[in-house]
C-alpha cells in the first residue's frame, strides 16, 4: 500500500529558461474548481491505495507556495482522513523564495506544512537574471529566514557548474549557502533539457554550457565542502544533516509505492505506474469526465520492477541491497547485475560492496548514468 502522496500544482508566475517540469503560466486559475478535482483525483487514488498511514506528503510544481492555504489545508485535511498520518509524518512544499509567498508562510505552517524546499537557486543577482528567476539575492535570503521561523525543517536549490563558472566562485557562494543553517542542500548541476528556451540558446550559440572537467571538479568541490560542514550527500545531488534526508524522496529511491495526483503526476503503486494529464485543461476535462485525472495506467512486469528499484537506488549513498530486491521481486540474484563489470568497476575504485550491498563510490558517483548501463544486468534493462 503506499505510503507517500505527491501532489503537482502546474501554475508558474513565468517559465524558467532551464525548466522541464510540467509548469504553465495562467492569467486567472480558479481555486474553487481546482480544489475540487485535486480532491476528487485523491480520493480516487485512496480507494485503491489506501490502507497505511501516509508518512510523506509532498507539493512540488509548477510553483506550489502559489497556492493559497486554506486550498493546501483542505488537501491535507482530506488526505488526513483518507489515509491517516504518520504521527511523524512529513509535509513539503515547494516554494520561491519571493516575499509575496513568505508572506504566506506561516499559514502554510499552519495548515500543516512541516519542511519547505525553497528554489533560491543562486546567491548571485546576475546568475538569478540568466536563470530568469524573478527574485533577487536579498529577498531569498529574507524568504529563507522567514521559513526558518515558521518551518521544522528547511532545505534550499541551487544550481551550480553554470556557463563560465569557476572553482572559486563556486567556493563562495557554496560557503555562504552553508552559512544560512538550513539542514538540506538540493545542489543540481545545470542540465540543458531538450524543449527548454536554454536548448534552443544553446543551439544558437548565444552560451556554451560548462565543460565536463570542470564540472567535475566543481562537483568534487561541492562533496567536499559539505561534508566538511556535516552535510554529505545522500543521493547524488541531495546533502542533509544526520536524520533530516527527505522522507518523501527517499521513498522514491527506494523504490516504495507512492500516489501521484494532480497535472502530469507520476505514481507507483502494487505494480502499476500511473500518470496523469499534463495539460491542466484536459486534467480538468478528465476529472469531470471519469472522476480522475489518470492518462495512462500500465502494469510493470517484475523484471522492469526491479530494474527501475536497481537504477533509483543506485543514485543513494547506501546503494542497494542486491539480495533483498531478489527476493522482493522473485529475480534471480545473479540477474540483477553483471558479474564481470561489477568486478570491474569495483577494482576501479567506482563501486563499493559490502556483503549483498552494492554501492556508487564518491568517484563513481559523477559517472552515475554510464555505470548504471555497465552494471545493470542486460535482462533487466531490455525487460
């Protein structure tokens, strides 16, 4: 049964540049309708997923702290009865570092949020400009000492190894992120997506994106710096303090079943992968007509089930334990992985193996996406 809920809210203010997420800009979006059809899409969900108390909830977006909070405690009142809570259980919610949406901060608290993600994304007003961010470095700064007064927890984005950016640079602005205390860092090297307006920039030459080698060495500056401070990583891209790793994302790499609802949302749940209409409008149109918001609905077969757990758990410092998900899914252990280029890397110095567990060292890390087509087994990825 799941045990986590993600909610999407599509509404952006503007379109990032690098953005690839489900996210649209609207003149006017009615609350009263959209409270109706994320809460009809959830209970949807419930009556097929429900049976243990939720302990993670998650709003990401799109721009969640758009949302008013009287529409997320509604939400969460819902869900409350639909599932029950955890009496542990996280809530987070996506915000902008704006002083409009600080301002709603404390009702968001109220209403139950518990851990707030703040997009800063850079400590540099240039940097904001070319990310097309609409906030400046004072006003973040003032949002994140907001959260701080009325969230438990608090973690802050940014997105380094940018066009023409040097260790030292990034030294600086990654010292003064430390500084803030918040006890999560979600550090993202910029990625340019296809069918985003930096694509097409790229394209037309107007920047040249940051090389590999140096991105490297600013991604072993980073795990550095943030382990010096208490703060390592425990995913790839993500650093916490001791206890305070997200929950909710956690239950992803870990390949735990969760319920999607809402614009575009994604799920995992006895089996089955669901996700939802993009376009808010034909969300909308499907909530009216079939009582949800599901577009496609697809069960997984055990073999891509346990690739799926392979490639999401490898991201996580603590790896994954190879015998556990042999038995989890009924695959055959040797299966799972290829012996041969197990062995290899693992001289290399890029992987790490205690007993059954099996684990991307800080070097394997930043290979990431190519030891994971090395290491996989060759049923599994064409299963």
């Amino acid at each position: 049964m799941a045990r986590a809920l993600y909610i999407h809210w599509p509404f952006c203010l503007k379109k990032c540049p690098y953005c690839d997420f489900n996210s649209h800009v609207r003149e006017g979006v009615d609350m009263a309708q959209w409270q109706g059809a994320l809460l009809a899409d959830m209970r949807h969900e419930a009556e097929i997923a429900a049976g243990e108390p939720l302990h993670s909830i998650f709003f990401g977006g799109g721009t969640p702290s758009l949302m008013p909070p009287t529409l997320v405690g509604a939400l969460l009142e819902e869900a409350e009865q639909l599932w029950g809570f955890d009496p542990a259980i996280e809530i987070t919610l996506e915000g902008n570092p704006s002083s409009v949406e600080a301002s709603n901060f404390a009702a968001l608290a109220a209403a139950g949020v518990n851990r707030i993600s703040l997009g800063v994304q850079s400590l540099e007003d240039d940097t904001l400009h070319f990310l097309g961010r609409l906030h400046g470095v004072d006003e973040a700064l003032r949002a994140v000492a907001t959260a701080q007064e009325n969230f438990d927890r608090v973690s802050i984005d940014l997105i380094y190894a940018r066009p023409g950016q040097t260790g030292e640079q990034w030294a600086g602005e990654l010292a003064r992120a430390l500084s803030l205390g918040t006890d999560h860092l979600s550090l993202y090297q910029l990625t340019i997506e296809p069918n985003t307006r930096f694509a097409t920039d790229v394209r037309l030459n107007k920047f040249s994106p940051l090389e590999d080698d140096p991105a490297a060495d600013l991604y072993a500056l980073t795990q550095e710096m943030t382990t010096a401070k208490g703060l390592p990583a425990y995913e790839i891209s993500n650093h916490a303090r001791t206890g305070q790793q997200s929950r909710h994302n956690l239950t992803y790499w870990r390949y735990q079943d969760y319920c999607g609802i809402g614009p575009g949302a994604h799920g995992r749940r006895q089996g089955v992968a669901t996700e939802r209409h993009k376009k808010p409008e034909n969300f909308l149109a499907s909530v009216e007509a079939s009582g949800h918001g599901i577009k496609t609905e697809r069960r997984l077969g055990t073999s891509e089930q346990a690739s799926e757990a392979l490639l999401v758990g490898l991201r996580l410092a603590e790896g994954v334990d190879l015998a556990a998900l042999a038995t989890r899914f009924g695959i055959d252990r040797a299966a799972l992985v290829d012996a041969e280029r197990l062995a290899l890397h693992r001289e290399l110095g890029l992987v790490r193996q205690d007993g059954e567990r099996i684990a991307l060292t800080s070097a394997g890390m930043p290979l990431l996406d190519a030891l994971l087509g090395e290491i996989v087994g060759d049923g599994l990825v064409s299963a």
